[in-house]
C-alpha cells in the first residue's frame, strides 16, 4: 500500500536513519525526509510544511531531541503534527519527560519493524 504522507527522521546515527528509512519504505511510505540533530531538523522543517509527522531521537549534538521537540511544539504549524519519539531513554521518567515536551508516542531502541509500524500507523490514523 502507497502512503502520501511525508515523513522526516531526525537522528544522528546515519545507520539509524537508514533503518527506519528502509522500515518506512517497506511499509509504504516513499516520501522521506532526514536530519542529523535538532538543528538540521528545524532547517529542513522550514523548508518543508507540509510534513505529517516528525520521528526524532533524543540524544544528538548541536540540538538534542527534547528542545527539539519544544522548539517544534512552540511554532503554531506544527502545535498538531504528531511526534514519535525513537530513543534508548527507556525508564519510565525519560518516557515521561519526553511525553511532556510534546511527544505523542514513543518507541525505545531496539525496535521491531513491527513495532514502528504499528506507532506510525496509529500516529497518522491509518
Ligand atoms: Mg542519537
């Protein structure tokens, strides 16, 4: 099945990237968009508002996944889009620090294809 959406996967780890990238494209969705931190996110974000969901790591240089977050959540073209959280912060005060900063699910690395499918699905109500 083909999905329109268009996805941006922010993570420091290239090799991550390319792992949700591929995960993503196996289930159907061909409009994915990268960055490397939080910085690189906003910039990429900027240029592309029409992006229906964000999936973002936590820990990264020049801008970490939490202000990240904050910083999308504070601008009001993003106050609704939905925010996954891919991160190996697994205790249950990560979880709920990162809920509080304006993400709407989680998912703790490492992850099943599975796993993504179902939060990516239910994140964009399909
Ligand atoms: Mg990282």
């Amino acid at each position: 099945m083909a999905h329109e959406h268009k996805i941006i996967t922010v993570d420091d780890s290239s090799t991550m990237r390319r792992i949700i990238k591929n995960t993503l494209t196996k289930l159907g969705f061909s409009n994915i968009l990268e960055a490397a931190n939080g910085v690189e996110g906003l910039d990429v974000l900027a240029k592309n508002s029409d992006v229906d969901m964000i999936i973002t790591d936590w820990n990264m240089p020049e801008m970490d996944g939490l202000t990240f977050v904050k910083t999308v959540r504070s601008k009001d073209e993003y106050k609704e889009t939905p925010i996954l959280m891919v991160t190996t912060e697994a205790a249950k005060e990560d979880i709920l620090t990162a809920l509080r900063s304006g993400v709407n699910n989680y998912v703790v690395k490492p992850f099943t294809p599975d796993t993504l499918q179902e939060k990516v699905n239910k994140l964009l109500g399909i």
